[in-house]
C-alpha cells in the first residue's frame, strides 16, 4: 500500500537523493515545494514515486514524476493526486511535455490535451525546463483545463 502525501521542507534532501539517483535534475525545488507531492511505502516511508508541479502564475508544468517501482495505475493515481493539488491552488491550468506515444496515451486517458508549442502561454515558454523540452525531437506539449478535473 502507497501513502501519497504532500512535501515538506525537511524531505528536500530525500527528494533531491531520490531524484539524482534516477538522473532528473530539479532547478529551484524549495521555491515550488508546496506544489510537490511524494509517494511512500506504507510499511516504512520509503520513497517510491515523486511528481511536482511548477507554478508559473495561474498555470503549471508537471515536473519530476518519477516511480522507481509501481504499476500503470500507481503513475495514473499520482498523477490525478497532483492534479486534485493544482485545483486546490486555484490553477487554470496544467501543462505538460511528453515525447513517446505510451505518455501520450497515459495522459490521454486524464483528459489531457495535445496543444501546438505556439499555443502553450508565454510564461510558460520562457521557463527553462519548457525550453529543454522544446530541444528534444519528437516532444509535444499536453495540458488539462483544471474546470475538468474533480476535487
């Protein structure tokens, strides 16, 4: 049994491990740290899955979804948790990038979006992890309306 929970302050460091060790690189973590969410084994804590989402004004960009074991329907319910998040934050929006069909298909199957890069707002294309995505080939951008997620 998993325990989705909410990122503290004090688990930066189990955050930053765990991320290393799956070779993600995360810019800036502590600024957005209230909008990330961390996935537990029940039995002893342990860090199994991460996912965050950066804010940028009334949008974000999912971020650092890592599950170091877990089914499709684990990546699934981590991904709706931080959706439920981003509604309760009073996002408009979520984007996301995504560079092969399955992801596509995944997100597909929570009511995402694929969206032309022209269309993705401004602030959003002035982030730095929006323009790596923007330099890999095959990458299409996705997003979500929040007015179609549930709480």
């Amino acid at each position: 049994m998993h325990i989705i929970r909410q990122a503290e302050t004090a688990d930066v460091e189990k955050i930053a491990d765990f991320l290393n060790k799956a070779e993600v690189t995360v810019e800036g973590l502590e600024e957005w740290l209230d909008y990330f969410l961390l996935m537990e084994t029940e039995a002893d804590q342990t860090l199994i899955g991460t996912i965050g989402i950066e804010p940028f004004e009334k949008v974000g960009l999912l971020r650092s979804m890592v599950l170091s074991k877990g089914t499709v329907e684990d990546i699934l319910f981590l991904i709706q948790q931080a959706l439920k998040l981003a509604k309760e934050k009073d996002m408009d929006a979520i984007y996301c990038g995504v560079n092969n069909h399955h992801s596509i298909q995944l997100f597909q199957l929570l009511g995402f979006q694929k969206i032309d890069m022209d269309d993705i707002p401004q602030v959003l294309k002035e982030s730095n992890a929006v323009k790596s995505v923007f330099a890999v080939d095959k990458s299409h951008f996705m997003y979500i309306p929040m007015n179609i997620v549930n709480k």
